[in-house]
C-alpha cells in the first residue's frame, strides 16, 4: 500500500470511529443517591445499604466514585459535560442520565419514557441546556417519546438500546422497561434496524437494560451470549459478526460483575492524535478473563477501568450507566 492510501486507510478509519464513539459525555453529579426501592423491582443488580451505611456517607462515597470517573475521563481527552443534580426532589438514579435522553449527530435529541415515577423527575430542561452551552450540541429535532409512560411502554435510552451507528442497528433485549413498540417506533424515526430479542438471568428473568449485556465498539463487540434466549442467540450472534467486529461472548459470571457495561469513547491526543478509549467499571476488569481482556485490548488505543463499588452496588448500574454520549456534527 502506497503512502497515500495508507492516509487514506487511516483517515477513513478515523472517521469510521468518530461515527461509533462519541467524544463529548453528559455525566449528572448525583445530589440524593441512594438504593431505589422502586427500581429494584425490575434491576436484580441493585444491593440495599447494610446497617448504618445509608444516608449521608452513601451520597458522599457516590459522589466521590462520580468525580473519579469524570476526572479519568478528562484526563483521557474526552469532553466532559458534568451537571449538578438538585436535591430536591429526590432523584436518587439521577447518577444515570443516559436513560431519559441521548443526543445525536444529526442534533436529534430524544427524551425517553421511564417506567419508574421517581426516575422521570430526571428530565430537566436546564440538563439539556448545559450541554447547548458548554459542549456546542445545537439541537434541530426533539423526538419526544415520553406519551408513551401513560400506555405503560417504555424505552430507557442507551440503557435499552445498544447502537452500531456505524451499521446503524439497534440492539435490544425485551424487558419490562424495553418495549417492542418503542424500539420499533424509534428505529424509524433515527433510521435504525431493530435487533429485537429475549434475555434472562440465571432465574430466568429478563436484565432490566440492554447494555448491562452488550457493548458495540468501533472494532469489537462484547455480548453476553450466555444469556440471550435460546430462540434468539443464533440470530444476534450472527447479526454482530457480520459486521467484522471481534466478538467477545461472557457469561453469566461476567454480566452480574458489570462486564457488558462498557464502552467506547473518541478522544485526541498530542501524540497518537483520534484515538479510542473503552471505559469500564474495576469490578468489570477485574471479571473479565485475561483472553477476553487482551482481546478487548487489542481492539481500542486504551483501556481505563474505574472503581465505582458504592454506585455499582446499591444503583445495580455501572460506568455505561453513568455516560450519556453527545455525538456532535463530523
């Protein structure tokens, strides 16, 4: 290969990136986390506070796991957009908005049906508005589909939908807050294949998003096979290697440890220029086999894994839970 199609090669592939991986993050200081007992009915990850660790000290210790995460990923060149979370009214899942909105590169922005009361509190205007001003996302389509939670239908986001935005195809796993009308309906109006299937836990319960079992990168896909239907496994399976990505099946063991919820992110830098950066929780690295983490290496510029035990634990999501990516205009 020539000098200039190997420019060409690289630029191409750059760009190929920057369409899967956003470089600008919305992230929520949480004010009143704590374990929602209202949520918990459908997200078997969440633990309750034992004892006397409750109140004060659990809202501390999460924000304190909040600003490591958005110091980490500062420090890796990705845009940070951090906003303060009001404490009244209690928003106690607040430290996960990338279920009640995302923002896209055509500046659609979709604001999402939630199935808990206390979860829709999160939707705030001047949420939206921080990130007009300090990213530079201009927003040209609101595709409000928040009618839905008074049919009893919801759709959480990117904790619902795992997106191959460069294949443009919306994978999602049916749940009680997944509902295949609104991926369908979704799907269209972003222009999206729906990838509907079935998933369930070691009890044979559905997993309450999406993306606690899967992870699309620019160059690699983590999926928990394991527990995908049996009806359906063959299908996604499929559906994801035929996009050439590397793909990397974890279990069980893997997903309740946060494995699959991952993901990657664009940044630049002085000396490798765009570059890749797949972030994940401690507790995920750390369950991840050391094949499958080589693998996954080999596949992204750097690899950052940031301990988040307290929001892990009692908000039964990961660091995935806590972006919502900002895809500005190429």
């Amino acid at each position: 290969m020539g000098i200039e199609s190997l420019g060409g090669a690289l630029h191409h592939e750059r760009q190929t990136a920057r369409q899967q991986c956003a470089s600008a993050v919305l992230m929520a200081r949480p004010a009143a986390f704590a374990y929602n007992p209202e949520t918990a009915l459908t997200n078997k990850m969440q633990r309750p506070a034992e004892g006397a660790g409750a109140g004060a000290g659990i809202r501390e210790q999460a924000r304190a796991e909040f600003d490591r995460l958005a110091r980490a990923l500062e420090s890796e060149g990705v845009t940070v957009c951090a906003v303060e979370d009001t404490a009244e009214p209690p928003k106690p899942d607040a430290v996960f908005p990338n279920n009640w909105v995302s923002f896209h590169a055509d500046g659609t922005l979709v604001l999402y049906p939630m199935q808990a009361e206390s979860r829709r509190r999160e939707r705030r205007p001047e949420v939206i508005d921080a990130v007009v001003e300090q990213v530079g996302f201009k927003v040209s389509r609101i595709l409000d589909l928040t009618h839905h939670e008074a049919e009893g239908r919801f759709l959480e986001g990117t904790g619902s939908l795992v997106l191959d935005h460069i294949g443009r195809v919306a994978y999602a796993s049916a749940s009680p807050r997944t509902h295949p009308a609104v991926v369908e309906e979704w799907s269209r109006e972003l222009g999206y294949e729906p990838c509907l299937f079935e998933a369930f836990d070691r009890s044979g319960v559905p997993p309450y998003h999406t993306n606690v079992l899967m992870c699309v990168g620019t160059r690699v896909a983590v999926v928990g096979s394991e527990a995908i239907g049996s009806k359906d496994r063959t299908r996604v399976l499929e559906r994801l290697r035929a996009t050439g990505r590397e793909i990397i099946e974890i279990g069980h063991d893997q997903i309740e440890r946060f494995a699959g919820n991952m993901l990657e992110l664009a940044t630049w830098d002085e000396a490798m220029g765009d570059s890749g950066v797949l972030v994940m929780s401690e507790a995920a690295r750390q369950a991840l086999r050391p094949e499958d983490f080589a693998r996954l290496s080999a596949c992204t510029d750097q690899v950052l894994a940031v301990p988040i035990p307290t929001i892990e634990r009692l908000g039964g999501g990961s660091v995935r839970c806590m972006i919502a990516e900002v895809f500005l205009p190429a």
